[in-house]
C-alpha cells in the first residue's frame, strides 16, 4: 500500500451488501453506469449530483438495502476525499501561483525565443508537459491557448502543426500523471505505489505525447488549414507585472515535487529497507502530501514574491486558487462513493469469477472498462474513478509495478475519442475557431492517438515489469 491509500479495506473485506447473483449484478452496473450517462449526457446534470444518483440506482438495482447502499456511498465519498482532496488543493495552489506570477508566461518565452522553424512544435510539446504538470487540464488550455494563438500568428505557423503538440502535451499530463485527479484517485482505488506509477508514467508518456503530438500534427494541419481567430487573443496574465520569476527558479519549483517523488521511488526499489535511516527521511519528503506542500511554500518565494506580490496578494491569490475546484472535488468525492457502491455489492468478486474464465489481460479489459465509461460520459476523470472502482480487485496479489500499469490502463483508456459530451471537446472548438466536424478530425483523433499509443505501450512494458 501507498502512502496515498486510505484504509477502507473493512469495507472491501466484508460480506457483500446484497445475495444478488452475477447476473442481477451485471444488469445492475450497467444499469447504475447507464443512470450517470443518461443524466450527464441527456439531461445536462452535473456529474456529481449524477455520480450520487447513479450511485443508489446502482445499490437499488442489485437489491441492496437503501440504508447500507447509502453507508457504502458516503464511506467510499469521504475516503476518496481525504486520500486525494488535500493533493488536489494543493496542485491548484500551485498552478494558480505559477499562473498568476507570470512563471508559466516566463517558462513559454524563454523556450519560444530559443526555438524556430521546425523545432516549434517540439517546443510547444515541452512547454505544455512542463506547465501541464501542476495545472489543471481546463486550465492547462486557458493558460496556453493565448499562446499558441500568438505563436501561430506571428510566426506565420499552421494552428494545428502548432495547437496540437500543446493540446497533446496537456492531456496526456492530465491523464497519465500525478498529482492530475484521475491518476491519484486511480492509484489510491488499486493500492498502486505512486512513485512507481509516476516513473512508469513518464515512461509511457513520452513517446505517446510524440506521436500525438509533433508527428500527428503534420496530418492535422493538411486536414485543417485554418488561421489563428483573431478575437480569441486575450491578455496574457503576466502583462500587467512589472517583474516576473527568472525562467531556472520556476521550471526547478514546478518540478520539485516530481523530484522529491521519484526519490522516494528510487530509494524504495534500491534501499528496501523500511529501518534504514534514508528510507525512512524519504518516505517522509517523498510522500506526495509533503513533495507537494513544500513545492507550494517554495512557490510563495520563488514565484509570488519574486513577481511583487505583497502578503495580501499571496493570501489572496491562494484563496482564489480553492474556489474553481470545489466542483472537482465534488465530483471526484463522488466517484470514490460509487466505486465503494460497486465493490460492497459484490461486482468486485463478480469481475474475478468471470475475468478468470477470460483470455484478456487484465491490463487490457481495464483499458477497455475506462474506454466505454470515457465514450458513454465524456469525462475522464469519471471513467478513471469508475473503471478503477471495477477492477480494482483485479489488483490483489500483482505485483507493485504491474499494479502502476493497471493505474497506466486505466488512465490511457479514460482519453479515448473526446466528442460531443467533453466540455473539453466544446473549450478547443471555440479556442480554436473550428467546425464540430473539424474538431473531430483533429482534437478527437488525436485524444485517440495518444490512448491507443498509451495503453500499447503499457502491454509493451508489461512484458518485461
């Protein structure tokens, strides 16, 4: 276990919450799965209103008692709140602070003054992974968009030999790596250790994030010929500062909880030793609590202060920082509510008996389980939570790095082919100025790409992990 997972293992452990056979709980998942979809998609409900309906239509379908469907509900709610609420409040801080300062604005014109010609789409797949690690994903966009809007304008680019690397950078950190939400929840439904399933991300993401992006943006731009819209150009954030962070300091604070992670990682694989005095201050610093509250109060001297910020505008950039992901919070809490749902009425066990008379991997089914929640509902943090919550069971007895690899499945099938029910599907439509039918051929294939590459390149590294 993870310093991540909360312990909501007495529930896992008990007896199921209703005598229901396999079928009558296959009927009931698809029927509690097909509630959120309606809900979200038909009737326009907010995931986590959706998520909590679907949640005691679920319990209801499989004949569990109402009082114990709503225990196994708010259990699995506030468990998943208190394993990952804190990380992703402190992610926001972070992102807002980089944001805010002008260190984001800083690490983009730094590489852009060194980069020309072709190396401009390389460039923008880093700016985007870099800035993307703390960020967002809705964020991510607002904060980068501007960019690649005034890049491919000034420069005389092609929007998508431009946009697409960005796009593709964003969302694979969205979906692969932690401290995103969908990674975290992922990690901590299946017990994954995270520092091993954030090393193995970034071994999954670059050559995804390659292909989505600077090598599909070639075919992009011969499908999509259009110029940067003029009256989605906005004012950078930045330039209403007299000063900003130096270009070293903000890229060392943005990684530094990455860093503290991966160390924490590596002395746990090469020590192995839980008395040993370096594991033991490891395991502490690397904790993702710790890495990413100390990013935060670095953060507040080498980016807030370092732009002219005063204590009163620290304190309120902070606040303003919590406010935009309550709704996240909500929604993730939510999530973790309907995956302790699914795994107290017995689906947990019902998905062993029948995945051993299966031939598919188990990689693979959850690839396929994240896919049809992600297709059906268009969120993927949604398909992350649900898809972890099905299979997580799948997890016992695998070994750690084959569990990071499960958590690496999960999180490629959740970007498969955005459509018309992402909201992220509708922000780079407008951003960009496109037709539906344009977004789909570039946006929609692209979020393809890169979970299709992903999830081969997991089975790729399940062969010798």
């Amino acid at each position: 276990m993870t310093s991540l997972s909360v312990e909501i293992l007495a529930a896992d452990a008990a007896e199921p919450i209703t005598s229901a056979g396999n079928a009558q709980l296959g009927i009931a998942v698809l029927a509690g799965i097909a509630v959120i979809v309606l809900l979200i998609t038909k009737f326009k409900l907010h995931a986590f209103l959706a998520l909590t309906i679907g949640s005691l239509a679920l319990g209801a379908f499989a004949g569990a008692p109402l009082a114990d469907t709503i225990k196994s509900f708010t259990a699995g709610l506030g468990a998943t709140v208190a394993g990952v609420g804190v990380l992703i409040a402190l992610g926001a801080i972070l992102g807002k602070l980089l944001a805010d300062s002008g260190g984001a604005d800083q690490i983009v014109d730094t590489i852009l003054a060194r980069t020309s010609g072709r190396a401009m789409p390389w460039a923008m797949v880093l700016i985007a992974s870099v800035i993307g690690l703390p960020l967002f994903f809705e964020v991510g966009i607002v904060l980068l968009i501007p960019v690649v809007l005034l890049v491919a304008k000034r420069g005389n680019y092609s929007l998508m030999r431009i946009g697409i690397p960005a796009l593709a950078g964003l969302s694979v950190m969205h979906g692969l790596i932690p401290p995103h939400p969908g990674p975290l929840v992922a990690i901590d439904a299946v017990g994954a250790n995270l520092g091993i399933t954030l090393a193995l991300g970034l071994v999954v993401a670059i050559p995804t994030v390659i292909i989505a992006g600077p090598v599909f943006s070639r075919f992009a731009a011969r499908w999509v010929d259009i110029p940067a819209p003029e009256k989605m150009i906005p004012v950078r954030p930045s330039e209403e500062l007299d000063r900003r962070p130096g270009f070293g300091i903000t890229v060392a604070t943005v990684l530094l909880p990455v860093v503290l992670m991966l160390v924490k990682a590596l002395v746990d694989i090469v020590v192995d030793d839980p008395d040993n005095g370096l594991q033991k201050v490891t395991d502490v610093i690397g904790s993702p609590l710790i890495a990413l509250l100390a990013a935060v109060i670095v953060a507040l001297f080498t980016l807030g202060r370092a732009a002219g910020f005063s204590k009163e505008r620290l304190s309120s950039t902070v606040e303003k920082s919590l406010a935009p992901i309550a709704g996240v919070l909500l929604i993730v809490g939510a999530g973790g509510g309907f995956k302790q749902t699914l795994i107290d009425i017995g689906v947990g066990q019902m998905i062993l008996d029948f995945s051993k008379n299966w031939s598919i991997p188990a990689l693979l089914l959850a690839w396929l389980i994240a896919v049809a929640i992600r297709l059906a509902t268009g969120s993927a943090t949604v398909a992350t939570i649900s898809a972890a919550g099905l299979v997580a069971p799948l997890a016992e007895g695998m070994p750690a790095g084959e569990v990071s690899l499960l958590v690496l499945a999960i999180g490629a099938g959740s970007l498969f082919f955005s459509h018309v029910n992402d909201a992220g599907f509708w922000l780079v439509k407008e951003y960009f100025g496109m037709s539906v039918g344009q977004t789909v051929k570039t946006w929609s294939v692209m979020e393809t790409i890169i979970s299709v590459v992903g999830i081969g390149c997991v089975l790729l590294l399940s062969l010798v992990i």
